[in-house]
C-alpha cells in the first residue's frame, strides 16, 4: 500500500473512532481533570469545616475510638487517615458475614467522616465534592459494572484515535507551531493539531494508564484460568484481613497510635494512609498498616501486619514482582498522587489541552462537512446538536454543581444526591433547550450562559458564606472560576464576532484553491 493510501486510511479511522466516543470522552476528560483536585474541590463545599491538624498517631487513636463505640463487632475496620489535602479521617466497616455459607457476603457500611483532632463525626453540610467528579470520570453515573465497561471501550477508541492521528500527521512537528485564526475550517484545523501535539505524550499516557488500571476488569480470563475465585487473586496480591478466622475469644487492641508510628520509623517516616482492621474485638485480630504513596510514583502500597491484640509484628508484604510493580506505577502516573501543588497544576492544564483536543476534532468534523449556503443532512445536524450538548453545556452542568452546594441548605435531607440532580438537569436541560435555537445561535448562548455560571460562583460564595471564612484556599479556588468563566466567555464573544461563512465574500477561484490546499494538509 502507498504511503498516502496508509495516511487517508488513518485518516478515515481517526474521524470515525474519535466522533463515535468524542461526546463521552470529552466528559471524561473534563471530570478527570477536575479529578486532580478532587480533595480541594471537597473541602470547599464544606466551608464549615475547619479542623485542627494532628499527626497520624492521634488520628488513627480517635478513629478507633469512635469505632468501638459505633461498630465493635464488625468484621472489618477501615481507615484512611488525613494528610495535607484531605483534612478528614475516613472509616468504612463491613458487618460480620452470615453463617449461611451460601448467604452473599455484606457489603461495605457507607463511609463516615471524622474530625481527627476528635473523633467526631465532621459536622458539615452534605455532600459527594470533588468525588463525584472523580467517579463520574470512569463510571459516568451508570450502574457497576456498565459504566466501567463503557468508559473503557471509549479509552480504546481514544488510544486507536491516538495513534492513527499520529500516522496521519505528515507535518507533526510543523503543526506544534501552527495556529491560524478566522481562517474557518484551517483554524479549527490548526488547534486540534496543536492541542493534540502540544501534549501527546500525555495524551497517550493518561488513556493507556487508564486502560491499564481496569484491564482485570476488561480481560479477566488469565486470572480465572488460574485461581478458582477471583477473591483468592486479590488476597493473594493485597493485604486481605477479613480473611483471617476469629477465634471467638474477646480481646481488646493495642495502642494504634503506637502501631502508626512504629510502622512510620520502620519506612523511614514515609507515612501510614490506610489501616486495616480484621475482627477487632477478638484475641485473633490484626492491624494491617498501608504506606502513603504520596511520595512515590508506585500506587501500590507497602503494608505491615501486626497482632491487634499484642501488638506483635506479624509480617510485612514482600518486595512487589515486575508485573504488580509496573501496574503500580501505571495507576500512580494516572491518578497524579505523587504531584506536588506545581506538577498538579501542571497536570491540570495538560488536562485541559486533551478537553481541547477533543473538543475541537468534534467542531472540525462537522465544519469540514459544511457547505456555505447548503441545507446540512440530518447526520451533520445531529452532530452539531451533540457537539452543542456535549461541550457547551457540559460546563454549566459542573457550575450548577458547585452553585447547589452553596444555595441548597446546609442541613437539606439528602442535598449531596440533590446536587448531583442540579448537575443534570442543568446539563441536559440546556443542551434541550438549545435545539430550540440556530445551531449557531446556540454555540454562543450556552458558553455564555456557562460563562455566566462560573462567573456567579465567586459571587454566591462570597454572599453565602461572607467573607470573613474567607482564606488563601478559597481566594484562589474562586479566582480559578474566574478564569474558567473568562475562558468560557472568550470563546462565546469570538464565535459572535465571527461572520457567517456563507455571507463573508470570496472570489471563486481563491476559494478553490484554499479548499485544495486543506484538503492536502488533511491528507
């Protein structure tokens, strides 16, 4: 096959493969880049909450001891204790199984916050924060495992987009240093290829990495073929303490908080994030520490096991093989935990070039189809729609979001399901609306009524909460919505100022060659 012939084929499938999954890929992208600060999206829709900072020893003490009084016979205790970002202790339990073998076993108690300093629950308004953001981004609000399945297939499509926009592109590196404005379809040309280029090899990280971390999910076959439960895979993997027997005689724990810091000397004052507690009020139980990997690009976690009762140490996991270390390091590259406050933001803006990527090869699809002063097929009109829904209307969904937060009371029943409601039918209320408008008089009333929303974030903030709350975190929260609205409104004020294709005059044969020449850069 010649050369140009393997370019349009690549070219053929790198349309197709990104229209056919763009719409979900771009709310995947934009909830995932959102996701980097998830923690800081949390503690700024709970205003109220303003802990003392301890250290882990004291946090892992209250923690139990709000345990024992709330959920002591449980089989399985769970914390994640606080650190710089996550200011509250978070517990999970697991009721004791029932002793019908043939019973399901229970599932995890919802979560509870605590305060550390405490041990009380946090008293705040509630809500899901920066979390639904981060599980909207996988799962797209569909029930397990649907959601799961179908982000993966659109990361599929987004890595064969990759690499056959990769192919296509004769003058790669050219186009890294092209952009050309009010030139129609050669403009939106232009940013996709620099959004594209500017980042690929984030672009490409972030959607195998994100392949990678469910591929046990997507191909389970290999682990089915090999252990007879897939339980037994992961107990074999990670620190698994529910699995261990109670004795049926009662025991009371050790000090925890001298478990932490034993477990923190042991790795060189790296900090515990997460403990494990099986069957805690029996002779029997254990404590299973698990290192932070705030300070590594490894995801998976060391852990140490000690007697809960003794305080004995048990065991400690042994150094990961090449496969688990190598899953490790794929989800760390993906899930950023490793990133100070300057590489986050770093990974935030690549973020923001992958929504643009996406966003303008949606727009350049419908344009390269679009004839000045030809009636547009049904196909080009419900991409155009989608576009519409997709990309301007998505944002005002995620203000409306964050606007519920502050104008919902705070003491509402059930307001963390109700913001997320916000969230929808702002979205998909816009987006309907907007089919009762020009499709590009609808392009730039839903950026500017997006724009409109994160511009009165700022200002319901400041009226809701007074600006005596008001500290750096905040301030600079409310400035990054600023900026996201000046973004939101430049892209609405340029769109107006753009003259209608079929009005602005040409001369024929200027015209002719222009479109020759497009036709070739895309080739």
């Amino acid at each position: 096959m010649k050369g140009n012939g393997v370019r349009q084929s690549m070219a053929w499938i790198h349309g197709w493969l990104g229209l056919l999954a763009g719409w979900i890929l771009f709310a995947m992208f934009v909830t995932g880049t959102a996701s980097y600060f998830r923690p800081e999206i949390t503690r700024w829709m709970q205003p109220e909450y303003r802990p003392r900072p301890v250290g882990n020893a004291e946090a892992a003490r209250t923690a139990v001891a709000w345990l024992q009084k709330n959920a002591p016979h449980d089989e399985q205790w769970t914390i994640y204790l606080p650190n710089d970002r996550t200011l509250a202790t978070r517990v999970f339990t697991r009721a004791r199984p029932s002793p019908d073998p043939k019973a399901p076993r229970p599932p995890r108690r919802p979560e509870t916050r605590l305060d550390p300093a405490t041990g009380v629950p946090v008293e705040a308004r509630e809500t899901r924060g920066g979390e639904f953001f981060y599980r909207f981004h996988f799962q797209l609000q569909l029930p397990h495992p649907w959601g799961r399945w179908l982000a993966g297939l659109c990361a599929m499509f987004m890595l064969g987009a990759i690499l056959s926009g990769v192919i296509t592109h004769k003058r790669i590196f050219a186009d890294f240093f092209t952009l050309r404005w009010s030139k129609g379809r050669r403009s939106w040309l232009d940013a996709h290829n620099v959004s594209a280029v500017l980042a690929l090899p984030y672009h490409a990280m972030i959607t195998y990495t994100g392949l990678i971390t469910l591929v046990a999910m997507y191909t389970p076959w290999p682990i089915l073929a090999n252990y007879a439960q897939p339980a037994a895979f992961s107990a074999s993997l990670y620190a698994d303490t529910a699995s261990q027997k109670a004795s049926g005689q009662p025991g009371r724990l050790a000090d925890i908080g001298r478990l932490v810091e034993a477990a923190s000397a042991e790795w060189q004052g790296a900090r515990v994030s997460r403990i494990i507690i099986g069957n805690p009020d029996d002779a029997s139980s254990t404590v299973t520490l698990l290192r932070s990997s705030d300070d590594r690009l490894n995801a998976r976690s060391a852990s140490i096991t000690y007697a809960g009762v003794s305080g004995e140490r048990l065991s400690a996991s042994p150094p990961l093989g090449p496969a688990i270390e190598t899953a490790g390091v794929m989800l760390g590259l993906h899930l950023g935990w490793f990133a100070g406050p300057l590489l986050r933001w770093v990974c935030f803006l690549l973020g923001l070039t992958g929504c643009a990527m996406v966003a303008t090869g949606l727009v350049l699809w419908a344009v390269k189809r679009r004839k000045p002063g030809a009636k547009p097929f049904f196909g080009l009109s419900l991409v155009d729609r989608l576009n519409i829904g997709a990309i301007a209307c998505l944002p005002a969904g995620m203000a409306a979001f964050l606007l519920a937060n502050r104008l919902l009371p705070p003491m509402l029943a059930s307001r963390a399901d109700l913001e997320v409601s916000a969230m929808f039918w702002t979205w998909f209320g816009l987006a309907g609306l907007s089919l009762l408008r020009p499709a590009r008089r609808a392009w730039i009333e839903t950026l500017a009524f997006s724009a409109l929303l994160f511009a009165a974030i700022p200002i319901v903030d400041l009226v809701t909460i007074g600006g005596g709350a008001f500290d750096g975190f905040f301030l600079a929260f409310d400035g990054t919505m600023v900026l996201l609205a000046a973004v939101l409104g430049f892209a609405a004020w340029r769109l107006a100022r753009r003259p209608v294709d079929a009005a602005r005059p040409r001369r024929r044969v200027s015209l002719a060659v222009s479109e020759v020449r497009e036709a070739m850069d895309v080739a």
